[in-house]
C-alpha cells in the first residue's frame, strides 16, 4: 500500500512537472534603432534644429518580437562631454558655460503589436522659455531609446547643433 502511494506521488509529481512547459517564446534580444533609412532626422553631426521652428524624428525602430516604447532625450554638451551610445564625434563650438539650456525629456509608446516602427514625430522647440528668455544655442546631444515589451533597451547618441535663425 505504502508502495502504491509513493508510486501515485512521483506519477502525480512527474505529471505536474513535464507538463508546465511554456511554449512561448521568451525574449532575449535588445530591440534596434536604424538610422540609415533615407528619411533619417536628425542624424550625428550633419544636422541643425533650429528654435521656433517644427521638425520631424524619422527613425525605424525594431524588435524580434514587439516593442514598446521610445523616448527622447535632448541636452546640452557645451562642457564636451561624452556618452557611450554616440555614434560619432562631432566638430564642436568652443566650451561655454550654459546660461539658459534647453532640455526635453519625453516618452511615446508604440501601437501595440508592432515589432517595426518608423517614428514620424513632429516636434517645435520654443525659442525661448516661460519668462522670454533665449535658449542657448550651440552644441546639444539628441538621445534616443527604444525599449521592447520584454523590458530590453538600446540607446542611441546624436550630436546636433541647435540654433536661432
């Protein structure tokens, strides 16, 4: 009887553990940025954004099984600085000290489902802060970031010029 029993457990035990297999596919791969499509914006070192003016972020975005976000970063890089997502370097303006640097900082999410995006995000950049005054112009980073359903990220770093016209 003891025997029996035993031999119901590990049957049980056995059912219960060959058949919890998960047949889904789990995600191990970093999603992509390409910026080599023809209508790339901005691209490293070769573009200007003006302020006050409208431009629009073409990127192709892709993920081995579906992504879901990016997110924009744009920041100063009057003190030279460096970050380990350029793509290359830059010729740049002498050092400053900043004064009235813009910054943004945003995040989109990308239509479920999709594991190829091409971002078409039109964005102005105001000339000038809430009290008027100008931002500085000069040399700024242009990060972007892509991150799939899984939770892997990639990081891209563009140096750009922002200007007044």
């Amino acid at each position: 009887m003891k025997t029996l029993k035993l031999l119901s457990v590990i049957i049980g035990l056995s059912i219960i553990l060959f058949s919890c297999g998960d047949d889904n596919e789990i995600d191990t791969e970093k999603p992509e940025i390409d910026i080599t499509i023809p209508e790339a914006f901005p691209t490293s070192c070769n573009d200007t954004i003006y302020f006050g003016e409208s431009f629009t972020i073409k990127f192709r975005l892709t993920d081995n099984i579906e992504l879901g976000s990016y997110s924009i970063d744009i920041h100063h890089n009057f003190d030279h600085h460096s970050h380990s997502t350029e793509v290359m370097e830059c010729n740049l303006n002498p050092k400053k000290t900043p004064e009235n640097p813009y910054i943004l900082i945003e995040t989109y999410d990308i239509p479920i489902g999709k594991n190829e995006y091409i971002t078409d995000l039109p964005i102005t950049i105001p000339s000038s802060n809430t009290s008027g005054e100008l931002y500085d112009e000069g040399d700024y980073h242009f990060n972007l970031s892509v991150t799939d359903q899984e939770g892997w990220t990639t990081q891209f770093g563009i140096g750009i010029k922002m200007m007044h016209r």
